[in-house]
C-alpha cells in the first residue's frame, strides 16, 4: 500500500476499493475476518457495493415468502368482503351461466360469460385495490396486512419509502392482471418469484417499481 496521502476529495487509504489485486488478505483467520462491516440500513443504499460485493449487504432481512402471502390474503378479505357486500344489492359481482348452475360438467365452469355486471365490478375492485395498496405503500410501506406480519416495502436503491408514482405503478402491475386478465396464472407466477427470485424475492410488480419487500421490527 502506497504511503502517498489521498487528495483532497478522494477516499482514504483504507477504502476496500482502492487496494490493489495483488494484495494478499491477511494470513490470520477467514479472509472475511478484515472485511469491512456493512453500510447501515437507514443512510446506506441496498445492495453492495462494485466488484462482486454481496447484494444483499446493509439491508435488513428479506421477506419472507409465507409471510408475504399470508399478508397479501389479509389485504385481499380486508377490499373483497366489503365490496361482496355492497355488490349484494345488484344481484352480487360474480354471474354463473344457467349451464353452470345445471351443473352441466366441469368445462363449463370455464365458459362461464363475462357478463356487463362483472366487467363493472371488476373495475371497481380494480380501483379499490390500486387506490388501497397505492395510499399504503406511499404512506410508510405497509399495508394493513403488511403491518400484521411485520413486512414493509421499500426502494430496492436506497431503502426509502416509495414514492406516488412507484407506489401507484407497484399496485397497477400487481392489480391489473390479476382482476382483468388471468388471475390464477398471475398469482402462481409471483408467489413462485418470492421463492424463486435471487437475489432479492421481487415479485413481477417490485421489478417494475424496482422495490422490495423486507421484514420490520
């Protein structure tokens, strides 16, 4: 190591960055044992640092994925028991074809018509879902079933709290899909990315808001 003093501006000495490759790592104990620590949580971005650093160094534990989905169900009861019962007095939100109520065969559970009445209702869960997870989020992370299971989300970048348009971005890929097109599918594929999904267990909605979910105290 050069004993040249740093200018004025650039990093001291001892940055783990600026010592040369051919330097061999001190012969006592694991080679991790001089490592300097992780940045903290609160002012230090998420992720690592260049070279190879461990991604996951300065943030605080990831998710868990059965906790995440036991949350996402909490936040599910809490927007569709009140819209089931408000949709009541208008013949409810879900419309089965006279087949179906036959009881004509299984497939025809999959030729059910997507009737005006739940094309309407469908939106109007939409709204309510996207407006519910995008006040919470912005708020401080945490929806109602987040906050149960001690879950918050973040920016993956620097660990704050997501702003409107991420927020709001987060809630229309999560949302969207999953009550106008192809729910199950939709569902199956995220909760397989919070196993899955290396290294941060981002669902198809955190990489298009570029968040992450980890745990609180």
């Amino acid at each position: 190591m050069s004993n040249d003093q740093p200018t004025s501006g650039q990093p001291p000495e001892d940055d783990p960055f600026r010592k040369k490759p051919h330097e061999p790592p001190p012969s006592s104990g694991s080679p991790y044992d001089s490592a300097p620590p992780p940045p903290p949580y609160d002012p230090g971005p998420y992720g690592g640092g260049p070279y190879g650093a461990d991604p996951l160094a300065g943030m605080p534990p990831l998710g868990e994925p059965g906790k995440r989905i036991l949350a996402r169900l909490i936040d599910l009861l809490i927007i569709s028991i009140p819209l089931f019962l408000i949709s009541l007095p208008w013949g409810g939100a879900v419309e089965v074809s006279e087949n179906n109520r036959n009881g004509n065969g299984v497939g025809d559970v999959f030729s059910q018509t997507y009737s005006g009445r739940q094309l309407a209702w469908s939106l109007i869960g939409l709204v309510a879902y996207v407006a519910y997870d995008t006040y919470f989020t912005h708020k401080d992370g945490r929806t109602v079933g987040k906050r149960l299971l001690k879950l918050r989300v973040a920016m993956l970048n620097d660990g704050r709290v997501p702003d409107t348009g991420a927020a709001f971005l987060r809630a229309v890929v999560l949302w969207l899909p999953a009550l106008l097109c192809c729910p199950c599918l939709w569902w199956l594929i995220n909760i397989v990315l919070m196993f899955t999904d290396k290294p941060y267990r981002q669902g198809l909605q955190d990489k298009a808001a570029k968040t992450v979910v980890v745990q609180t105290d």
